[in-house]
C-alpha cells in the first residue's frame, strides 16, 4: 500500500534508535458511511501513516473517524448527524483491530448502525463494541487505546474558553488513567441530573444528596486524576530537549486546590457541602457554581516566564506540541505503551527543525502518530520508516474502496 516514492526518501535528515516501548497501533481500520467514505478499510502497521492530498479531499476525515475510538465526541465535536455520509440514512461506523496492548490484538468499533437492519434510522447513541461484546458507552474505549491530537482548530486552545483545555487535559490523563474516562461521565451524568431536579423543583430530601455525594466521590478522583497527570507531565516537559519549548503546566479549581491541604475524605466532604450550599442558585443557572467540570488548565513558558495565552500563535503551537510529546513519554513510562497519535496539518506552520524535531521524536518513541498535509514533500525525512497514502476526492491510492 505504500507509495514506492516512500523507500526513495532521504533517511540521513532524521537519524532515530529503534523504539524502547511498545505502542498502540491501529492494523486494520474500516468506515462505514462516514463523512465521504460509503466503505473503506485501510490496513497499516506500527508506522507511521502519512496521508497527503488537496484541501477538502477527505484526510481530516480519516483522522476524525479514528478519534472516535476514544471517550468523547471526536476531534471536531460533530454532531452524528453531521458525520453520517450525505444520503445515507442508516447511520456510520468505525471499527478497528488494535495491536500493541499488553493482551494483542483486539477489535474495536463504534457507530450509530443500527444492529437491527430493519431499523427505520439510525441510532441516536453510538454503541461501543470491544472484543465482540457491546460496552456500556464510549468510556471503555479507554481501556483499549490511548490515543492523543492536535488540529488546526486547537491552535487557539489557550486562548479559549476552560471548556476545551479541560477537554484536552482528561484525554491526556485516559493515557495513563483509563478508568478516569468512567468517572468523568458518570460525573457528568449525576450532574446533568442534579441540574434537571433542581431546576424543575421536584429534587426531594434524598435523590439530591445521592447525586450530591456521587459527585463528590468521582470529582474528586477527577481532581486528583488530573493533579497527578499535571505532576508527571511537567516533569516530562522540563526535562525535555530540543526545539519545543520547556513548560510547566497545573490544573486550577476549586477541588483540586482542596487536595493540597487535605485528605480526599475530607475533600469529598467539602465538595458535598459546598454543592448543598448552592442548590438555590444552581437550580435558577443550571449545572453547579463548584466543581472538577469548572477547572482549568494553566501553562507557563518556562524560557520566557510567560502564560501561554500571552505567548506568540507560533510559541503556542509550539507548546501544544510539547506537551502532547511530553504525554506520550509518560504514557509509554507509565503504561509500558506509547498512544496514538492522530496530527492534523501538524507540519503547516513549522520550521524545519522544529519539523524535523517532531518526525524524530515521534520515531524514536515507536509511537504510530497519522499525519496529514498538502505536501507530501515535507515528510520525505520519514522516508521508509511511514506508510505514505493519496487521498483524492474521497479515495485512498492502493486502497480497495467500494
């Protein structure tokens, strides 16, 4: 399936040691009635994927339909109406046979197909299946695949509201921490519920405080999921060499600062009172005044002794990079296996050597990282060590596609 101009490439610009770790990586991976693809299945190795084409052609696509094999809404946060294929009215698919784990191989997959091919639409949840047996919900992917990106859109992350960091600094801690994936949704499913009884009035003297005291008991495993994640991750970062810069990152809210001085029983009553205290208020705004779903992520510039958000849109990148490196080589530390990573028009705005940084970092983790860029020129360093596809209208050169 490679490209021959792959084995053609120079190899001298990137010289890299043979991997230390194992990591995850997708072998086999088919969509179903995604975005621009009624069927495609694309079968790689541990390499890295580099997939090439014009603006529009359907690389994000790809990249989209993979971040769906983990918790979340995928990289663009679509909605499943959006990612179903034009005309095609029983739903998508995407599944996948992942190698790398510590049990081998495994297949994966998800979708709002539904299973019943009678149905008259599709689903309106995605189903998870996972060795051939159906999950409760996405936060059992987890388990499977780490998995970490970076998009065009996240070039803006720091200057954001907290919602997205947050977003990003729990997909790092599913790396290292998969059962965190459960927490934040059954976190988010007592609070959803919290929110609709006190807003409707109908909360009476016993539901609420069990959603209160379920609250409790996983924010502040959340909280404390995320003050580790951070410890880890800023000591990767300040010992990391090379072109990306050195940073320190930290969690800010109201329950993680409650760790520093006391004990997580103690934190989980504090968190309880506080939501009683405030039920008045939440229950005429909605969600709740206090909580790890209020938290932030703050990053420092260590070169420069700067926020990130007052950073320069190349430092910031920059930074971006760094940290999901960073995560990477905690994850591989930590777990014995390196995460995916999925890079979305990663080389745009790089200089060479910060380019040439990136491709040997990834290479000398083993981590499978997929890329996608315009010019296929700028990833001739990789050279044979990548799997090098055209992507053209929806097609995929040495691709079977239906």
């Amino acid at each position: 399936m490679a490209h021959d101009m792959a084995g053609n490439m120079a190899l001298a610009s990137v010289s890299v040691p043979a991997a230390q770790v194992p990591a995850h990586f997708l072998r086999r991976l088919t969509l179903t009635d995604f975005r621009c693809y009624a069927h495609v299945r694309l079968d790689a190795d541990a390499r890295c994927v580099v997939l090439t084409g014009p603006n529009g052609a359907g690389k994000t696509n790809i990249l989209e339909a993979i971040s769906y094999l983990a918790p979340g809404r995928g990289l663009r946060r679509a909605r499943f109406s959006d990612v179903n294929r034009r005309d095609a009215g029983r739903g998508w698919a995407v599944a996948a046979t992942v190698d790398g784990t510590p049990g081998g191989g495994i297949d994966i997959g998800t979708g709002t197909i539904s299973p019943d091919p009678n149905a008259p639409a599709p689903l309106e949840r995605r189903q998870v299946r996972i060795g051939g047996e159906t999950m409760r919900g996405p936060a059992a992917l987890a388990e499977s695949l780490a998995m970490a990106w970076i998009t065009p859109q996240m070039d803006r992350l720091f200057q954001e509201d907290g919602a997205s960091r947050r977003r990003f600094l729990d997909r790092l801690v599913y790396g290292v921490d998969p059962s965190h994936a459960t927490r934040v949704a059954s976190y988010e499913r007592a609070l959803r519920e919290r929110s609709r009884l006190l807003k409707s009035g109908q909360g009476d003297d016993q539901w609420v405080p069990a959603l209160e005291n379920s609250m409790a008991e996983y924010g502040v495993a959340i909280a404390a999921a995320r003050r580790d994640a951070v410890v880890r991750l800023s000591a990767a970062l300040q010992s990391a060499t090379g072109p990306f810069p050195a940073a320190l990152v930290d969690v800010e809210g109201t329950v993680e600062a409650s760790l520093e001085d006391m004990a997580a029983l103690d934190a989980e009553q504090a968190f309880r009172e506080a939501l009683s205290r405030t039920r008045g208020r939440d229950g005429e705004t909605g969600g709740a005044a206090v909580g790890p779903h209020r938290s932030d992520l703050a990053v420092t510039h260590l070169d420069k002794n700067l926020p990130a958000r007052q950073c320069s849109t190349g430092e910031q990148k920059a930074l971006l990079i760094s940290i999901v490196l960073a995560d990477a080589r905690v994850g591989a530390l930590r777990n014995g296996a390196a995460p995916l990573l999925l890079l979305d028009e990663i080389v745009a705005h790089l200089d060479e050597t910060r380019r040439l940084a990136l491709f040997e970092q990834v290479l000398e983790m083993g981590v499978q990282a997929w890329l996608t860029g315009t010019d296929k020129d700028v990833f001739a360093p990789l050279g044979a060590r990548a799997l090098f596809l055209d992507v053209f209208d929806g097609a995929i050169t040495g691709i079977q596609n239906d």
